[in-house]
C-alpha cells in the first residue's frame, strides 16, 4: 500500500506518499483550476501568486491541467523560484492530457506543449483526465483509452514524466489497463470530500497500490460554491465548529485532515495567500475515532462533478442519475 514516509522531519511538515512505481510524491498539493473560463485565466496572474505563496508556506506539490489554461502562470512562477535558487527536484508537478488528445500519437506532443508552458524538461506525474475522448467542436472521440494509455507510457518511456496515472477512472476501467498488461497507475485522481468519500474506490486502490488524488475536497462546504440540492455540511454546522474549536482549527483544515486520515492526497485550491497557508497546517494533530465517525456520516455518495452531459459516452466514468 501507500506508506507515510518516516523520514518526515516534524509533525508540520507534509508527508510523502511512496508510489507502486518506486517514486515519491508528496501528501498534500495546491490545486490551481480556477474555472473553465481559461481564456481568462491566461491573461492573469492570480495562479503565479498563489504559487509562489504556496511555495514559501511550505507546499512542495502543484497540481494542475492543460485544459485549465494556467501552466504558463505556473511556468512563470517555478522560473522566478529557480533563479533563486530553488532546484528542480525540490517542486513536484502534476498535469493533464485533457480530452481532446486521446489519440496515442497526440500524447507525447500534448505533453510537450505543457512542458513549453511550464518552462520544465519534465513534469513528475502525468495524467490521463477523463476516460472520455471529445474533440475541440464538442463531438466524442472514441478512442479507446487503453490507446491513449499506451501513449501516456510513451511519454513516461522518452522521460517526459517520472510517473503516469489516471483521473476520474472507476474501478472497471482502471482494471482493463491492467487486464491488457499494461503498466499499473501509479495514481488515481478522482473527486473526494465530506459528501463524496467513494469508500469502495480508496480499498480498491489500496489494494492495487495505487495513490489517490482528492480533489474537490471542501465539496459543498462553502455557501457560495453549493449548489441548491447540495446536501449539508456547510462551514457552519455545528458538530463541525465544534470540532474545530477543540483542536483550535477551522473547519476546512478539520475537513482536510479526514482526507488525509482516509488515505488521500487532497488538493485544495485557492488564491487567497492566507488560505494557503491555512490549508497546509495540518499535520500537528490527529482526529479521534469519534470524530471520524462523525464525519463519515456526511457521506451521501453527493458527486460535485457529475459531467452528465457526456454520460452517452461509451466510457463514461460515473454513475448516470
């Protein structure tokens, strides 16, 4: 299974999670996906802060995607860092081969575009973010992903990336990699928060040795980012200002911790300097079994993004109601 590295130096500083494939990735990452307007995002600066911020707080994982739109931000803010100094080692990266580029030969060139747009010879891990193929006008392509993952092991063959893995994969179709002897994932990003703990899905990794990736992981959390039929908890419920009171914590770090007590690798996104700080202190206690209890209650299998709009998808992931 995935081990919490005992070389962690204090109870504050973020663990490291030992992938199947031998390498190392650290426990905690910033998150980077603003929103799906990445024309946008292209002409700001919010993600070059945020990284930078997150960086100096102690964060030494970025995850993001080519689709966001922002990796030139981040390209920005790793040069800034390495011309202080900063080695390439000491950063973790994470991106995305986005739909549109399922074709096995479109992912090598894909992935060198991100690299272009990161500054970076390689990134260290490399997912596939949707089993579904569409193109750019919107029409499914039906590649079969097992293709799109013989491409993805290309990638990792030429040095392009350390590791590969897969997003928003459902147990059956990460075996049918398997079942054709292809290379094991070394990860597995899928949504994970309060509402969405997908407890069958984590054993089913555990099992395999794969690492999961939680995004998503303050759900409905926040009054401003629920939608109408969101089931409860909001910042402000009770049971979990309570909580939070007794570990003198706030309710997003409550939140995070689960996460990492189910094993995860949570990704909380954010642009606010105070918050990412925040969000990374959260190794100096653990929660009792009671909380837990507590909080695994709020499961109500309540999926943030359900992408029902492709569920005619041949491979499509999730459940279609």
């Amino acid at each position: 299974m995935c081990v919490i590295s005992l070389y962690t130096v204090s109870m504050s500083s973020v663990p490291v999670v030992r992938l199947n494939d031998g390498r190392r990735m650290p426990g905690l990452a910033l998150g980077t996906w603003l929103g799906i307007d990445s024309e946008k995002n292209q002409k700001g600066s919010e993600v070059e802060h945020a990284v930078l911020w997150a960086l100096a707080a102690g964060y030494t994982h970025i995850d993001t995607a080519f689709i966001y739109g922002i990796e030139d931000q981040i390209g920005r803010a790793l040069v800034k860092k390495f011309a202080e100094g900063m080695k390439r080692e000491a950063v973790y990266i994470t991106t995305k081969l986005f739909n549109d580029a399922h074709a096995k030969d479109a992912v090598v060139p894909t992935l060198r575009k991100s690299l272009q747009n990161l500054k970076l010879e390689y990134v260290d891990l490399y997912l596939i973010h949707f089993p579904t193929g569409i193109f750019e006008n919107g029409t499914y392509d039906y590649t079969d992903y097992v293709e799109t993952w013989r491409g993805m092991i290309e990638a990792k063959n030429l040095g392009l990336t350390k590791s590969i893995g897969v997003s928003n994969f459902n147990e059956q179709q990460i075996n049918r990699l398997l079942e054709h002897g292809l290379e094991k994932p070394a990860a597995l990003q899928v949504e994970v928060n309060l509402n969405l703990q997908q407890p069958a899905l984590l054993s089913y990794c555990k099992e395999q040795d794969i690492a999961v990736m939680s995004y998503t992981p303050f759900g409905s959390l926040f009054y401003n980012k629920a939608s109408s039929n969101a089931p409860p908890p909001r910042i402000d419920e009770p049971a979990l200002v309570t909580m939070a009171n007794k570990y003198n914590k706030t309710v997003p770090q409550i939140t995070l911790r689960y996460l990492v007590e189910l094993g995860t690798i949570p990704l909380p996104k954010s642009i606010t300097k105070s918050r990412i700080e925040e969000n990374i202190n959260i190794y100096d206690f653990e929660l009792t079994s009671s909380d837990r209890e507590i909080l695994k209650g709020y499961d109500r299998k309540y999926r943030t993004l359900s992408i029902l709009e492709w569920a005619d998808h041949p491979y499509f992931p999730f459940e279609k109601n």
